[in-house]
C-alpha cells in the first residue's frame, strides 16, 4: 500500500471515529421533550423567595407568577409537575447539570447566559418604571425637565434613567429601594422611578400618597431557561406561550400578579 493510500486510511478512519464520538454524545444527550412526555413528569426549577414570582404563602404552599406559568407548561404538556425550588444563583447549574428540566424562574436573557442555555420567548413583563401623582402630566423622558426623581442608586433603573432624563431633570439617588420609595411618601421628590414589584408594594402598604405609573425607563423581561440543543423543547415552550398569550391567560396572570396588563410589545 502505497504512502498516500495510508495516509488516506488513516484520516479516514480518524473521522469514523470523530463521527462514533459525536454519535455517542448524542446519545447521551437525550432529548428533553420526549424524556419528559415519556416519564409524565416535568421538573421545574422555581423561585421560592422572590414575590410575586414565587414564595411560600400563609398555607405554607408556593405561589407566584412562576408557579402559575409552571402549571401551565405541565397542564399544556398533559404531565404532572415537580417544582424544584432554585435560588438566583444556583438556577442555571440546576438546568445545566439535569436536575431540572427547565428554569421559570424570573430568568432574565442577557448575552452571557445565552452561551451557556437557551431561552424561549418572553413569558413575563418586569418592567421599572417612573411613578408620580394622577395629576402630572408625564409619558415620556422630556416631561422630566425641570422635575425632581428619586432612584436607588446603581440599580439598573438608576442607569436608564440617567441616560434618558434632560439636562435639568434633578435624580436624587438613594441606597436602597425602601428609602427610594420613602423620599417619594414624604414629598422629598416629585417623582420616583422603581421597578414594578416595588412600585407595587409601596401601592399596597401605604396610601400616603397618589402614585400613579408614567413610563417605562426599562423592560427587562423574564424567559424560560432551556438547556442547549433542546430545539423541540424551546419550539414546544414557545407554541405554549403563544397560546397563553392569544386566548388570555397570560394577561389574566400579568394582572394578577404584576398589577398590569400584559404589554403588546411581550
């Protein structure tokens, strides 16, 4: 045999055995979807501290937006639903090492996580917004000149506010979100920009005084987390979310537990 014909065999058998390799991690790998609907159960990974999206209620059970979309995932998919309580930080290792089969779990999507997971289409609206009086006229960032805002400092809404007021708005930055949302109670500031959960707990907790939701500084929504290389999985998710989405469900649970309709921009 000549040097050339060797040579041939040789690369040719190193990519049978390349191809052997990659067949075998394929196989490994199983996919999702059809492990799920096989076993009749999806596990969850869900927040358990983290209202409205989900905590332990006076019956000691969990609920939240989080929990909602959980069982509407298992009730879509005809199978029962294990919820595998996740904190932020060990989230996306749940998913990544399989002990979860997805992530609802208030996942935002940014450029990092997506080398690493695959995300479905929005499910939830988390936007931070200014908030004032019914009586002030503001729907956009120029309605802020001249105006005093409140904000915590170096929180996500501190820096799209501050990129998007006029010159001669005043942000008054605080340390937190409780003194943010003091300054405004008291009248130390006409406005105040907040995330909507918060907003949402200062409506609730006190009637001090009117606050009312202007605009959107940022919307940051949530998505369901998937692992990589689950397309069927994702596309499943996704036919979900847009069911929910055209006969209501979502919106019934974006009022629910937002305190907002779902925006037709989700």
């Amino acid at each position: 045999m000549s040097r050339s014909s060797l040579l041939s065999r040789r690369l040719a058998l190193q990519a049978l055995a390349a191809c052997a390799s990659i067949g075998m991690m394929a196989g490994v790998h199983a996919d999702v979807l059809e492990k799920v609907q096989k076993a009749g159960v999806i596990r969850v990974a869900i927040p358990q501290d983290f209202p409205p999206f989900g905590s332990l209620g006076s019956d000691l059970k969990l609920q939240g937006y989080d929990i909602d979309m959980a069982n509407l995932v298992g009730q879509e998919l005809g199978v029962k639903v294990e919820l595998v309580p996740v904190t932020s930080t060990n989230r996306i290792p749940y998913l990544t090492t399989s002990k979860a089969d997805i992530v609802i779990s208030s996942l935002g999507k940014n450029a990092e996580r997506e080398k690493v997971i695959d995300f479905t289409k929005a499910y939830v609206p988390f936007p931070k917004s200014v908030y004032g009086p019914a009586n002030v006229a503001i729907s956009g960032p120029a309605d802020l000149a001249g105006k005093t805002i409140g904000v915590t400092r170096g929180s996500t809404e501190d820096l799209a506010l501050t990129a998007l007021a006029p010159k001669d708005a005043t942000i008054r930055r605080y340390e937190d979100n409780n003194s943010t949302a003091t300054s405004y109670l008291s009248g130390q500031v006409e406005l105040v920009t907040l995330g909507n959960i918060v907003a949402n707990a200062v409506r609730e907790k006190s009637k001090q005084r009117d606050f009312d939701v202007k605009f959107a500084v940022e919307d940051t929504p949530c998505f369901i987390g998937v692992a990589k290389g689950e397309g069927a999985l994702v596309e499943k998710l996704n036919s979900i979310i847009d069911k929910a989405k055209a006969d209501g469900r979502l919106n019934a649970m974006s009022v629910k537990w937002m305190q907002m309709e779902l925006p037709a921009s989700l």
